[in-house]
C-alpha cells in the first residue's frame, strides 16, 4: 500500500472528524515520513478530492459541512500569510536592487 493510501486510510479510521484530529508529528511518525512529506502527501490527497482536513490540533477526515468550512478558512489564512511574505520578499529585493544600482556605479 502506497503511503498516500495508509494516510488516507489511517484518517478515515482512526481520525473521523475534528474531535478525533491527530498532530502532524504522529502521523509522521505512523507513516515514515518527513514533514515535508506530510504536507505533500495531505496535499495531493485533497487535491484528488479527498476531504482532508486540518486546525491547529492536527489532521482529521472531515466528517461534516462545519469542518470543511474551518479546514477552508484555515489555508485561506495560510494563502493570505504566504502571499504576504511573498510580497514582502519581493519589496526587500527591489529596494535592494535600487539601492545598489544608485550607488557609486563601481559595482
């Protein structure tokens, strides 16, 4: 069994909405796999249309509408906070690049 399928598998089972919601860590630790893994694997799964949910108490399968709008509204807060640095990366390098190309010119 593929890895995507135990973690499919195991959150259906054991993990049957947010009450019964598992840490990351466990699952990395049931599984085999690294964090970043984790998130791929979780990932993919919603993105094949699984219902996957997630909060700050971990992972779960959700089980009700409720869940699926707090699981949404949770990345949403995740997109906004990425989009965020994003920009705030992008900002730091433009002033950097202006900076240095108005500088004395014997770079």
């Amino acid at each position: 069994m593929r890895k995507e399928e135990q973690l499919l598998a195991y959150l259906k089972s054991a993990c049957p909405g947010r009450q019964h919601a598992v840490r990351g860590r466990r699952l990395q630790d049931i599984l085999g796999v690294s964090e970043s893994r984790l998130h791929e694997m979780v990932n993919h799964l919603r993105q094949e249309g699984h219902p996957i949910g997630s909060s700050r108490e971990g992972y779960f399968y959700i089980r009700t509408f409720g869940e699926a709008r707090q699981t949404e509204e949770h990345l949403a807060r995740m997109i906004r906070g990425l989009e965020a640095a994003r920009q705030g990366m992008l900002r730091g390098m433009e002033e950097r690049l202006l900076a240095e190309a108005g500088g004395d010119g014997h770079r």
